[in-house]
C-alpha cells in the first residue's frame, strides 16, 4: 500500500514539473532570444535582429510547449 501511495505521490510531482516546464519554455525562449539579438545588434550595428531574437527564441518556446505537451498527451497521464 505505502508503494502505490509513492508512486502516485511521485507521478504527481512528475505532473507537476512538466507544467511548470511549459509555463516557464515561452518567456525563457522570448529572453533568451531578445539577448541574443540585443548582442548581434550591438555587435553587428543594426536595429533589428533583436527583434528576429525574440521571435526566434518564442518559436523554440512553442516548439518546447508542444513537445512536452505531446509527451504528456502519450503517455496518458
């Protein structure tokens, strides 16, 4: 009985930091990607490629979003 009990306890903390995991990939991939920009702009003296980072970087976010939701989706939890 204490085994089913930790073994749903760990299936939720697994719940868990996979919606955690999908509320954090969009600003992450949106910072990461406004970073980069913000350096290739300095770097490169244009005012634009920031712009191309973060929507870079919020295209792998939904990449990430989808891929985690889809493994979640599959593994019938």
């Amino acid at each position: 009985m204490a085994s089913e009990d930790k073994k749903r306890g760990l299936g939720e903390v697994v719940k868990a930091e996979s919606m955690i995991q999908l509320a954090i990939a969009l600003p992450a991939g949106c910072l990461i990607g406004w970073l980069a920009g913000g350096w290739a702009d300095r770097h490169f003296h244009q005012h634009w490629i920031g712009i191309v980072g973060i929507l870079l970087g919020a295209a792998a976010g939904f990449i990430q979003i989808f891929r985690t939701a889809s493994k979640f989706l599959s593994d019938g939890r």
